[in-house]
C-alpha cells in the first residue's frame, strides 16, 4: 500500500472567504496555502501513522558519488490535457519552458547575477539538458482536482486516457509533463511531482505509487516563460516566469523545499528541521511569494539570511536564481541511480559562451546573420519548436547568413557548433 505524498506549489489568488475548517492552510495572515501541511493531512487522514514516519525520518550525513564531467540529457514528453481552448498552450510556450529548463539546470539563467556574495561559495550546476521529444495533446471533459480529500486517483487522473487524461509515454525513459488546469477549493496549486523511492532525505512513503504516475504536473498558467501573475489576494503579486517547471522537476529528481517541510514536524523547532542539504541555511518556513532579502528566520546558529534565491523555495519567482552544490549533486546522483533510465551521456558536447556568437536581427522574417566572436562556425542548425530539424549547414567561418523566408511565425532554436563547444539561441520569426 502506498501512501499518498505529492509535493505541491500552491497560491491562494481573488478574495473568496475560506471556511475555518481551511484556514489552518494558510501561513501567517496572507492567503498563500502552506501546501506540505495540506499534503500531509490528505496522507494522515488515509494512513494514520504516515505523520509518525515523517517525524522519525532523520538522516545526518551525505553521502554523493557522482561524476561532475557528464552533463546529462533527458528527453521530455508533454501531454497538453485541455478542456477550454485557453488551456491548450502553443508550442511557442512549450518551447520557452524548455528553454527556461535548460538555462536553470546549466546556470545560463540570466538572473544567476543576482546572487547575493553571501551564497557565491555554494552556487551549483546541475549539467542537466532538456530536450522536447513530443507533444501530445488531449481534448478531455474532466476536472482535475486537488483537495485535502484526495486520493492518489483523484490527483492522477490526467495521466490516465480512461480518466480524460493522457498515458504516460514511457516514464522509465522519458520525462513525461503533464499540463492542466489543477483545481481546488482551498489554494491554486501551480504544481506537484513525487519523488523517487529509497531517498535518504525523504520519508517514507513520500515516493511516486508507480511508474505510471511518474512525471510532474503543472498549471497551464504557470508553465512556461508567460510573464502571467497570480494576485495572492492581499498585496503580493506572484511573478510566473517558467520556475514552477524547475521547482517541481527538483522534487521529481529528490529535493526537498529549502526549509525542510517543517510543518511535518509541528514538536520541533522549524530552525532543527532540514532539507537535507548541508549548503541552504536553516529557514523556518519557505517564503511567502515574495523577495524579502533581509529575511533571516533562524538566526541562532546561522548568520546567513534565508535564501530565497533557492528554486525550491516559495520566494517570488523572479528572484530565484540558482541550485546549491549539494542540491545539483543529489540531482546528479538520481539520474545515476533511481532514475537512471532517463539519461544519456552527452560528456562529449561542450557548451560554449553564450557570448560566442551574436544573432541578428531577432525578431526576423527574411534572413537572420551569425557571427561569430572568438572562433569559426563550423556547423549551424535550426530548430522547431519541438526541436525537429529544419535545416543544417556545414561552415567554416566567422560569418554565417541563414535564410528564413519559408518560415511561418513563431519560436525556433538556432544552435551554432565551434571547436570550443556549441550554443544555442531562440530565434523569433514574426
């Protein structure tokens, strides 16, 4: 028997009274949804000694063997499941979340800059690549809900074809996401994902039921690089930038939030319990949506603020901007072990500069020219937005032009191969 223990991304948003019974959900006086504690009472309501396991599971040391040369591909699948026509994501989207994926899992992120020194020292790498293998899509009539009288059917129904969802495709080799519109009476929940068994930083029970629900599922408002913003219902504006994409696929390959999922733990102190991760400070509860920089909530034993850089804080997406060493580390180890059907080893591609080449103009709509900074473009390749070939060309030059006339609007990929690695970039074709 399984127990039930999705990790969720929940915000409350609009005005609507919540009863009392719901109330114990928020944190503090705003409308944010503490979601570990409503995951955990949808557990202990259906195995009353799921809380006892919680508390006793306690691990001190860590223990990595992972190789830091590889950098790891995982293909991806999504399943866009829609009921109104709003909810069916384009492509473009699509592919901006992958792309989102790509530059936080390789620290290309643009905002990595905003790294406060504080947390220089422990600034990780994952070296994980995404790349979109297909797309399904699936009309449905079915509401996907997420209550605390849930069960692990009601949560999984969009993975389901008999269900009005989508069967997984091949969950053992394949990422598979889902996207839909997730619906609860309590909080909006921006997403959910189950970790692998036989972590040491989880409890028991915390694992996915089957391969068959392995994956993550997100709102369809909050997946990709769509700039939409959810008001809390008081005065945060919570900023969705494609980072609920990297937060839930940090839980899906073993991370925990940052503050160590304190609710679990109610006779302790926050400040004692942890996420296992020797490099994020003690904090003692995650972030309200917001970007409080001089936030320090365990101040004890630790001067270090709360880091709210963290993608596996709740801080606003808009300030999170990097992984730890250890949290890239503990990625890296899954992939090498209890997910390791996902991966292939690409340790022969380098990644280049991305200042390597300019591309220009962007947007384009007749010809688009590359140069090249420091070395010669040996080969150039484009890209749909699923990542299909267009076309290749073969070139030894500083100066390559690439004509798009034949191209209908929308986002592409160009990628440029050097001695010193390869880069890619998104074109915009209007």
């Amino acid at each position: 028997m399984y127990r039930f223990f999705p990790i969720l991304f929940i915000i409350c948003f609009g005005t609507a009274t919540v009863s009392a019974q719901n109330e114990k959900y928020f944190i503090g006086s705003s409308t944010i949804i503490n979601d570990y504690r409503l995951a955990v009472d949808i557990a202990s309501k259906q195995f009353p000694k799921y809380r006892q396991a919680v508390d006793k599971t306690y691990f001190e040391h860590l223990k990595f063997n992972t190789s830091r040369q590889e950098i790891y591909e995982i293909k991806v699948v999504v399943h866009v499941v829609y009921k109104d026509e709003v909810e069916n994501i384009s492509d473009e989207m699509i592919a901006s979340q992958i792309e989102v994926l790509n530059e936080d899992f390789n620290q290309q992120n643009a905002d990595t800059a905003n790294l406060r020194p504080a947390f220089y020292n422990v600034k990780g790498n994952p070296g994980i690549r995404f790349t979109l293998d297909q797309v399904v899509r699936v009309q449905t009539n079915s509401d996907f809900m997420m209550e605390a009288s849930s069960t692990y059917d009601d949560v999984n129904m969009m993975k389901k074809t008999a269900q009005g969802g989508s069967d997984p495709v091949d969950p053992e080799h394949y990422l598979n996401i889902w996207v839909c519109k997730i619906q609860s009476s309590v909080g909006q929940v921006l997403g959910y994902a189950f970790p692998p068994s036989g972590l040491f930083n989880w409890p028991a029970g915390s694992q996915e039921p089957s391969i068959n629900v392995s994956g993550i599922v997100v709102d369809y408002r909050s997946f990709g690089r769509n700039g939409i913003g959810f008001s809390s219902g008081g005065p945060s504006w919570i900023v969705l930038n494609g980072r609920t994409t990297t937060h839930e696929v940090g839980h899906y390959l073993g991370l925990r939030h940052i503050n160590g999922d304190a609710a679990s733990s109610p006779q302790l102190d926050p400040c004692e319990v942890d996420d296992y991760m020797h490099d994020t400070p003690p904090q003692e509860q995650l972030s309200s949506h917001n970007c409080n920089a001089n936030q320090n909530s365990c101040t004890e034993n630790d001067t270090l603020p709360d880091m709210i850089e963290n993608y596996m804080d709740y801080s606003s997406q808009d300030c999170q901007n990097t992984f730890t060493i250890q949290q890239a580390d503990l990625m890296r180890n899954v992939l090498e072990n209890q997910r390791n059907g996902l991966i292939t080893d690409i340790s022969s591609i380098k990644i280049a500069n991305s200042s390597t080449f300019t591309m220009f103009p962007n947007p384009a709509k007749e010809q688009i020219v590359l140069r090249a900074s420091t070395d010669l473009i040996k080969r150039v390749t484009l890209t749909s937005p699923t990542r299909k070939t267009i076309k290749i060309l073969t070139s030894v030059d500083s100066l390559v032009e690439l004509d798009i006339s034949n191209l209908s609007p929308g986002i592409y990929f160009v990628s440029a191969e050097f001695e010193s690695g390869s880069v890619t970039k998104r074109l915009v074709v209007d």
